[in-house]
C-alpha cells in the first residue's frame, strides 16, 4: 500500500519511508525502516525528523523495551480507496501547477 496521493509530493526518503510505515501500521523500529529504505542512517534521520516535524509520524515507546515509529492516520489510504499509480501526465500537470 502506498502513502496518500496529496502527500507524495515530499522527498524520496521521506515517502519511502511513509510507503513502508504504511505497509506496517502496527509501527516499525529505525532498524526495520533502514532496512526497507535503502538509505544512509543519515539520510533516514533527516527523513524521520522532517516527517516528524509535520505531524505525519508518531514514535511510540511499546513497554520501553523499544520505540516504534509509526504513521500518522491522514496519510494512511481509506480501506477499498483505490491505490492508482499517478501517470505521466497527472505528473508533469502537478509539476506544473495547472
């Protein structure tokens, strides 16, 4: 499953990492992320806190044994909503602003 529509719009990190706490809505640890996520610890780190800063993750402390992060509920698609691949044109017309 993939992140919203209106929230693809960020970097390619930051939506990897929305795409796979997407797929995982019970949370992920950074190890988990880092390893679905074929990025730098660095790259992943920036990544978390913008995407934390927005609002659209969460960090969750399971018991204190280990945090997971997990995403937000308005970046999760409605279940049935249709997961449509955004074409070239939708793409370029988004780009453009029209």
């Amino acid at each position: 499953m993939k992140v919203k529509r209106e929230f693809r719009d960020r970097d390619d990190t930051e939506v990897a990492v929305l795409d796979a706490l997407v797929d995982r809505q019970d949370g992920m640890t950074v190890f988990e992320l880092r390893s679905h996520v074929a990025v730098g610890i660095d790259d992943l780190e920036d990544a978390l806190a913008a995407l934390k800063a927005d609002g659209l993750i969460e960090a969750d402390d399971d018991g204190g044994e280990r945090t997971l992060i997990k995403p937000d509920d308005r970046v999760v698609p409605e279940p049935g909503e249709e997961d449509v691949e955004e074409s070239f044109f939708d793409h370029l017309r988004d780009r453009l602003g029209l």
